[in-house]
C-alpha cells in the first residue's frame, strides 16, 4: 500500500511537470517586424574567407559555395567550410575482399555477473583493428558533385582567387537566395544561387559579358569517395568509378554515377543556347554558344539511377522565395532591439542564422551528421545523442513539422536497435549512438557504452503530442515509446544488497570522462531515466492502459542522484568529480538533471544550486563543447539566476565562437557544430517563454534590470 501510494504521489508531482505547454506571445507593442529582424542579419562576403562559405538547402541536400556563388575554388576553403553537395541519401561503401564480419568487433564487457557483448574499436591486433576500421568507416556520406565556374584570362591561364575584385555577396536570409557579384578581366559577373525547397537541386542564373567571349563556363565535376574521418572526396582514383552523359535533348541532359554498389544520377537543364560536354572522365563543362550574356542553370542529384528532371531556375527561385518567407512568418521569433547590453546584437545574430542553418542542415528525414550536410565528421554518421540538440528545438519554435520529418527514421531501423538489445540480453530496443542511415552501429571505445540518446525519442514524442495534443499522435509513436521503455526499465540492474536499481557498469556518461568497467549511477542520466520512464506510462494512461509494473518499480527504486559534500556528483561512482581534473572537463551535464530536464521529487534545488556555483568555480571551459553553453543557461534559468544564463550562452572561449555563416566553430577539424546552434535556440526559447509550472515574469532568462529589451511570440514552454 506504502508503494502504491508513493507512485501516485510521484505521479502527481510528474503530472504538473509534464502538463501541456502554453505559446504565449509577449510583446508589450506591435507585432515583431519578423523581416526587419531576419534581414538586418543577412551575411555580406567581400572577400574569400575559408571560414566564410554560404549554404542553400532544404534540410534533405545543401549546397555550399565561394564568392563566386559556385563552388569555384574548393582548395581554398578545404581546410575551413568546405564547398560541399551533400543530401540525406548519399552514401556509399568501399568493397569488403577481406569478408570483415561484424562479430569480429564485438568485445565482451562484465555487468553484474554476466559478460554483456559490445561494437569496440580495436587497437590490435591487427585482423580485429582492420574489422574495426572497414566498419567505422563504411558506410560514409558522399560528396555528390561539384559545380564551379571555369574562369579563364585573355592570355588564356586559368584564373585564381586573387584575381577577382569588387567581390560582394550577400546571403538574403528571407528568401534563401545568395547574390554573388565580382569582377574578373575587367567584366562584371553577377550569379544568382538558389536550392529548390522539396528537391534535391541547385539553380544558378549567370549574367556576364564573359558568358559571350568564352571565358566563363560552367564546369561540373564528380569525385570517387574517400573514407577518411573528415574527407570524402578522392580525385586521385578516376578509374574508381563512372560517370556516363546522357543527353535528353538540346537543353537537358542526365549523367550516370557509379561507385562500387552505390549508383545515383544528375540531371541537368539549362535556358539560352549551350552545349554540354563531357572533357575529362568525370568533368563536364557547359559551354555558352556565345550569343548571349545569361545563362540559367539547374541541376538536380538524384538516388534514381534514370535521373529526375530538374525544374527550371525561376521556378526554383519562387519556390524557394515563397517556402522561406513561410518559415520566416510562421514558428518563433525574437527581437532584441531597443536592448542597452552590448551583446544583444551578437545573440540576435547567432539566434536567427542558427535557425536559417538549422533549417536546411538538420530537418531532415533522417538525424543529421553534428557537421549536417557542409562536410564529414565521424566519417558522416549522425550521432544519435546529438539528435536532440539538433532537433528539439523545433518544437519549441512552433516548428513541429521540421522535427517530426526525422522520427519516422528510428522506426525503419526499430529492428537494428531491437537486435542490439537482444545480443546484449535486454527486453525492447536499444538505440544506436554512432549509426548511419540504415541504423548500423559503429564501433567505437566511446559510443556503444553512452545510454543518454535513449530517452531522446520519449522527449521527441512527448514534444509531438504536447503540440497535436490528439490519439493520432499517441498511435503513432507509441510502439517506439514502449518498447525504448522496455529497455531503460530491463537496463536498470536490481541490486538486492541495497534494494534498488542502479544503471552501469559497462557505461559511459554523456561527460565522456570515465571508464565503462568503473562507471555507474551518472546523475544526469539518472534523472533522465526517471523522466522518460514517466513520459511513458503517461503515454499509458493516455491511451487507456494500465500502468507497466516494471516501467513503475523501477520509477519506485531507482537509485537517488547521487551526493556528496552538499554538491551532485557526476556519477555515484566518481567521489572525486570536483578533485580530480580530467573530471572537470568535456561536457558538465551533472547540471542537465534541472535545465535539460525539469526538475522531480528526487531533485534537491539547494543542492543543484550549490552544484551550479562549483561548476562555474572549477570547469575548464576551454575543454569543453557548443552546446555545454546553452545547457548552462538553461539550468542558470531554472534556478532564477538570468544574468549568469546570459552570460553562459555568450561565454567568450573558443568553442562557443560563431563565424560570420552563423557556423558554431569547435577546432582544426570541426569548423562546424550544429549542436551548438540547435542548443542556443532551445536555450533561447526556454528563457524567453519558461517552462512548465512557471509563473514568474515574462522571460525568466534574461536580466529584469532594464539591459535586455526582449519581444518574443509563438515560443512553447520548455517541460
């Protein structure tokens, strides 16, 4: 009877906390001029920068270019934003001769008295590393193309960056379009450059005096596939792989793609008279006839071998027109403007290309790369953890839509992660960390172990329903909320000696700081638990059903967070997390169990707000990562403390730096981050609009002294 009563109390307590949210609009004066606001942040290049390329996309394909509007100079931009083509379903695999199985990678971890088979990167030897490296690498994203200008001089060598002048292109962030302006040989050369919002294709106009003399062509080039950890365009191996034209007709024509097993297509069209051939194996240049000084082009990257016809480049150009100003006019906005802090600009900056980036990289039908569509990282694989920080946000800028476009993926690869929770000897389905668009896992000494990307898809749901509020949206995900709870609740190990459930070892936290065999009870993820196994019998009790028994002991019995010295540790077992160094570093999500998640019954404030000041005294920001800023600031809020949000989300080090593209730069190797900019827009919303149960003044986040003038409307309240 004492147990029951327990759950039902709990169960009020989690009632409240995941009540449905209001969209308030808090804006004491006029509606916000959405387009004042987006265009006084339209991106202006005057120069070639590797660091700052521009991208069009749809959040299926993007298409990033130099100031030439096409990807004319790639070399240049090789070691900053690449010039990439990417879509949601270029991949490829190299061939495997050497028959690599992927139980040859599997590695045998103890968990409470039974050996419990993991996906591991071997080291050694060297049959096993080789396994390790096919599987890691294999599949990997595709650069699907590359079209550039070919440049020419009088004198007839080709030309480079320094020989363009009065270089002006500006990204109109209301329309999608990038304007490109520059001069070469004493000609002016003006390009438009659009992508199609439900196609995978790019549309160009050029107008130019040099389209008549010759010396400016359009030239499109096909690369074989490269595995590296960032690379993926080889242009060393033609005889690799094909690339077949097809002419359809006098302005229209198909190339044929062949690498290995992977076959695609570009089909091709262009306005005013041109021929295009093919020059080199897999290079092929559109010449102007001379008789005129525009050209349209349209190309469209296709996983149908026969090709799809591309629309034309001003159908294309009001297609995209129109579906921008959509997405502008309709969701969230926020204005700053009027506000005296110095740094209001800066974050108005960030918040609107963070939602124009977030837009075509990340709202896909399938998790994105932490890289989107620009360029590789981990070899072009989504990181499921990372999926929320990608996505989540569109829930909360009224953008459900943008987010529900990816759910339906995790139930194509259901099977894969049922079959990762059988070998391993759990019920339900155990989500991948480090996959790829068949929902493949990777090997890794880091990712099989993490466990925080399992709720992601009881938060995604729960986002669904809040805003639907129907049993249509219950229906439809409730298999995948049940079984992911099946998992959590058989992943919760009963330790009788001491009466209750514990999760670990064998176990990596999301601060990816400890060692699987030492790890056990990490806070965050503790309170994770709790918070998705109580989305899930909710989902029950909406749909008629009786509570699970299981899914309730182990709400019931699940370990406390754990404590020490007054202060949450990052996990139970890691006593020393404030003395010992590397222990204060990488992610401090001991601060997402209030912030990331709203606070419980198990939750102590006092001790979270003693917690947060530790943090804030002994982390080592410079080792950290884009999105740790905005988890910060969330918890900064919960707590009441908005100066300090404010200051986490603008924290001057380098990993919270954005570039003039909006792109939240990490290091050498990862100039992009898209977590970052999905985490500051759900800090942004959560600090503007509040969360369940908030009744204090508009905008909790942001300082109540007068210094931060903030309109906001169409936000949701954050759980």
């Amino acid at each position: 009877m004492l147990t029951r009563l327990l759950v039902l109390g709990t169960l009020g307590l989690l009632g409240n906390l995941l009540r449905q949210p209001t969209t308030h609009d808090f804006s004491p004066e006029a509606r916000i001029d959405r387009k004042a606001v987006v265009t006084r942040h339209n991106v202006v290049v005057t120069r070639f920068d590797s660091m700052q390329s521009l991208s069009v996309g749809n959040g299926e394909f993007a298409f990033t270019v130099d100031p030439t509007g096409l990807q004319t100079f790639p070399e240049t931009y090789r070691q900053g934003v690449p010039l990439g083509t990417q879509s949601q379903w270029g991949w490829h695999s190299f061939p495997n001769p050497q028959q690599y199985r992927i139980e040859e990678v599997y590695k045998d971890y103890q968990s409470h008295g039974r050996m419990i088979a993991y996906m591991y990167a071997y080291s050694e030897p060297t049959r096993k590393k080789q396994a390790s490296d096919w599987f890691r690498e294999n599949p990997h994203r595709l650069q699907l193309g590359q079209i550039g200008f070919g440049l020419t001089k009088a004198d007839g060598t080709l030309a480079k960056p320094q020989d363009l002048g009065h270089i002006r292109q500006v990204l109109n962030l209301w329309t999608g379009e990038i304007r490109s302006h520059f001069e070469f040989d004493g000609q002016s050369v003006d390009v438009w450059t659009v992508a199609h919002p439900t196609q995978d294709q790019l549309a160009v106009r050029v107008q130019s005096p040099l389209l008549k003399t010759g010396h400016l062509v359009l030239t499109i080039r096909f690369p074989y596939a490269a595995g590296g950890w960032e690379n993926n365009v080889d242009w060393q191996n033609p005889e690799r792989h094909t690339s077949r034209l097809r002419p359809i007709n006098a302005n229209a024509a198909v190339v044929d793609r062949t690498l290995d097993t992977t076959h695609y297509s570009a089909g091709i069209v262009w306005r005013s008279k041109a021929s295009l051939e093919q020059t080199e194996p897999h290079t092929f240049v559109l010449k102007p006839s001379g008789q005129e000084t525009s050209l349209d082009m349209s190309c469209r990257f296709s996983k149908r071998p026969t090709g799809e016809t591309p629309t034309s480049f001003t159908d294309t150009q009001t297609r995209s027109h129109r579906s921008w100003a959509q997405f502008w006019e309709s969701g969230g906005a926020v204005d700053f403007s009027g506000s005296t802090d110095p740094r209001t600009t800066e974050l108005e900056r960030r918040v609107v290309l963070s939602q124009y980036l977030t837009r075509i990289q990340c709202a896909g039908s399938m998790p994105p790369q932490e890289t989107g569509l620009t360029y590789n990282s981990w070899y072009g694989r989504p990181h499921l953890e990372m999926h929320w920080w990608h996505a989540a946000h569109f829930a909360q800028w009224n953008r459900i839509d943008l987010l529900e476009r990816s759910l339906g993926w995790y139930r194509s690869v259901q099977k894969k992660a049922r079959a990762i929770a059988e070998r391993q000897g759990f019920k339900g389905v155990r989500w991948q960390k480090m996959t790829d668009e068949d929902g493949n896992e990777s090997p890794s000494t880091i990712s099989p172990f993490l466990i925080w990307q399992q709720p992601h898809i009881l938060y995604f749901a729960e986002l669904a329903y809040r805003h639907h509020q129907n049993r249509a949206t219950l229906e439809k995900y409730k298999e995948l909320v049940f079984d992911t709870a099946d998992f959590m609740a058989s992943y919760a190990y009963w330790d009788s000696t001491r009466n209750r459930y514990i999760l670990g070892k064998a176990l990596i936290p999301a601060q990816e700081r400890f060692k699987p065999e030492e790890t056990y009870n990490p806070t965050f993820e503790l309170a994770y638990w709790r918070w998705g196994l109580s989305v899930a019998q909710q989902w029950r009790e909406r749909l008629g059903l009786a509570r699970n028994p299981k899914w309730d002991d182990v709400l019931t019995k699940l370990s406390l967070l754990p404590v020490q010295d007054g202060l949450y540790l990052a996990a139970e077992s890691a006593p020393d997390s404030y003395t010992f160094q590397p222990y204060m570093t990488d992610h401090p999500t001991v601060l997402g169990a209030y912030g990331f998640l709203p606070a419980s019954d198990r939750l102590d404030i006092a001790t979270m707000q003693r917690t947060f000041d530790k943090v804030m005294a002994v982390w080592h920001w410079e080792d950290t990562w884009g999105w740790d800023y905005p988890l910060v600031a969330m918890t900064a809020a919960r707590l009441g403390r908005p100066k300090q949000a404010v200051d986490a989300l603008l924290m001057k080090v380098t990993k919270n730096t954005y570039l003039p593209n909006g792109h939240n730069y990490q290091r050498d190797n990862l100039r992009v981050y898209l977590p970052g900019n999905g985490g500051l827009l759900m800090a942004v919303s959560m600090m503007c609009a509040g969360w369940d149960g908030y009744a204090g003044p508009a905008s909790p986040g942001f300082p109540q002294d007068g210094s931060w003038k903030v309109r906001w409307e169409g936000l949701n309240r954050m759980p």
